[in-house]
C-alpha cells in the first residue's frame, strides 16, 4: 500500500472512482509484467510463423508492445476506471505482439510475406476485437457488480438510519414511570418527615437529569448507572419502607466499564415494582455487576411472584423480529415488564444481536442476566 499514491485528477476523474497514480517503482514493475506477457505472446507466434524458436525477435517484440506501444496508447484511456485499464492494457500488449511479429515477417523473402498476408493482417484483427469483447464483458460484469453494490449500500444505511431512529424512540420511552408513586410518597412525606423528602426530590431531580443525559450520550460509565440506582432506591424505600431490602454485589473492575445508559435501573425497577411492592411483607433485591475480559455481566434477582406470562411472550421475541419492530415486541416502558422489554430492544439494536438479555424463574422470584461485549 505504500507504494502507491492516490491523487485526485478533476480532468481525469470519472463518476466511477478518482485516478489511482502508481509510484516510479510500481510503473517499473507494471512495464516488467507488460514485457514478459509480451514476449512470451511473441515467442509463440514466431515459432508458429517461422517454424523456429527466436528468443531475440521476441524480446524486442515484447519490449515494443509492452513498454513502447502500451505508453503511447495509455493516455487515451488513463481516465478510465481501474477494472477497465487493466484489460485494456492486456489488449494493447497482445495486439503489438500479433503486430510486431507479423512485421519480422519483412526480413523474409516476398513471396513469404505475400504468401500470408491474409494471416497478417486477420490475426491482428481479431485479437483487437477479441480485445474489445473482453474489455466489454470485464465493464458490464463490473458495471453491474458496483450498482448491485451501490443498491446495497443503500439499503444498508436506510435500514441503519431507520435502526438508529428506533434507538433513539426507545431512549426516549425509558423516563422513569415510578415518579407517579414516587410523587404521591413525596407528598405525604411533605409534613410528615420533610427532611427526608428533601432529599426525596434531589434524587428524583438527579434520577430525571441523568436520564435525559443517558439518552443524549448513550454510553456511560457502570459507576454512573449505579449511582442513579442507589437513588432511585432511596426514593423506594422512602416509599415502601423496610419492605424493601437491597443486596449488592459489585466488582471494582466493573466501575469503569461503559454500558447503555439506563440498563441497570429499569432491571432494577421492575424487580421492586413487581417483586417487591405488590407483597405486604416485601421482599429483597439482589443486585450484580462482574466484569469479564470480553463482556459484562449485570444480574437483577427478586424473591417475588415471577414475570407475568405477558412479558415472558414479550421477551421471547427473536432479533430479526426486534428490529423489525414487530408487534409483539413493542413494549415501551408502560404496562407490566415494558422496561425489560424496552432494555432488550435497545441492546439488540445497539449491539446487532451480540448483547443478550435472559430470564431464570428462581424458587422464589426472577433472575435477569444481561451480557454486554466489551
């Protein structure tokens, strides 16, 4: 790659692709490559013509077709597009060897020369037109394989672009849907313990002010996601009290590890709305994050009732489905599960099917597992 130098000729650049300039060196080799095809052209129809094998003849043979001729005829097709030079190029040299030696024929005595002269001249002929048959084939094949090309390329960025717009619906949808209760909780604690709901609407201020960034930035640092989590919990245990009891388990690795905005915590949410909040007892959620050398691995467990069948159909949706956009992955954030559903979409559509989100039915209660490639 470092032998060549690209420069772009507005002159002699076509619709196709700017002109590739080879360097002095690559020219040399190319005028080698030219002369050897050449000679070895030459040599056989010498042999052929004059029942004898003439390395000489042929040497000088190649070196008019593939250096002198080649150079001359170049300039008349230098803009065109590389799949067609280098044929080109193939042609000129065949054709000059055919004509270089059909003309040694000259040194021999007349009669010779007029005995074949038909030969002479129809050979040339048709290596020029085989030339060109070969120079058409070798443009409509390669014609072709670039529109076909072009075609895909620009299927592949609508459906990135559509992709991406789908990405940024789903950051969207993620705006905490607890803040119904967690308002109704603030007000109570209003008179009874102001204190504590002063602190109640800094994480909530945080909690909304980190989810409007996540969805601008995307990635974030696993310090961050949980730093929203611990808030948000302190928001739910103002809320449910000791009902609510916490378990964490982090590595130190896993802090500076980037991640999705918003992963962790809808995983958390669902565990406390839906494993903890609807029991009178309450019940405790586990929260992990280890970090490995390719991935990162997220688990949420909850001692609750399980995942409704609906979200469990919701979660069995495929990938192509996904980012298709099909019915029955279209979750949002509302309704039971819709964060879960939302947080697999977006892994899925951020990271081509390489992330994964899974669900265990534990004895009691849920364990959700999310891997992120690293």
């Amino acid at each position: 790659m470092s032998e060549l130098t690209i420069t772009t000729d507005v002159a002699a650049e076509t619709e196709d692709e700017p002109v590739v300039r080879a360097s002095p060196r690559m020219r040399l080799v190319f005028d080698l490559i030219a002369v050897v095809g050449g000679t070895l052209a030459a040599l056989l129809l010498l042999w052929y013509l004059h029942g004898a094998w003439q390395p000489l003849r042929a040497v000088g043979c190649g070196l008019i077709s593939g250096v002198i001729l080649r150079r001359m005829a170049r300039p008349t097709y230098w803009s065109f597009p590389t799949y067609l030079r280098r044929p080109i190029d193939t042609g000129v040299v065949l054709f000059g060897a055919i004509t270089t030696s059909w003309a040694t024929l000259a040194r021999e005595p007349t009669s010779v020369w007029l005995l074949r002269w038909r030969e002479a001249v129809t050979l040339p002929v048709l290596a020029a037109v085989l030339g060109l048959g070969l120079v058409g084939v070798v443009y409509s094949h390669a014609r072709m394989r670039r529109e076909i090309e072009e075609a895909r390329a620009r299927e592949a960025a609508l459906r990135e672009s559509a992709l991406r717009a789908r990405l940024r619906a789903l950051q969207a949808q993620i705006n905490p849907h607890f803040l119904f209760n967690a308002f109704n909780a603030l007000a109570e604690l209003t008179h009874a313990e102001p204190e504590v709901a002063e602190q109640m609407v800094g994480d909530l201020a945080h909690i909304l002010r980190y989810t409007l960034r996540s969805s601008a930035e995307g990635i974030v640092p696993v310090s961050k996601e949980l730093e929203v989590i611990r808030r948000y919990l302190r928001v739910e245990q103002a809320r449910l009290g000791d009902r609510l009891k916490i378990v964490e388990d982090i590595d130190p690795d896993a802090i500076n590890r980037q991640l999705p905005g918003l992963v962790i915590q809808p995983l958390v949410e669902n565990a406390v709305l839906h494993g903890v909040a609807p029991r009178s007892g309450g019940g405790t959620v586990s929260i992990s994050v280890a970090a490995f050398d390719d991935h990162l691995r997220l688990r949420v467990e909850d001692d609750g009732p399980g995942l409704p069948d609906q979200t469990k159909a919701a979660l069995a949706v495929g990938y192509e489905e996904a980012i298709e956009g099909d019915s029955k992955s279209r979750g949002g954030t509302g309704g039971a599960g819709g964060g879960l559903v939302n947080v697999r979409q977006r892994l899925m559509l951020r990271y081509r099917g390489a992330a994964t989100l899974e669900t265990t039915e534990l004895d009691p209660g849920t364990r959700i597992e999310v891997r992120i490639p690293q």
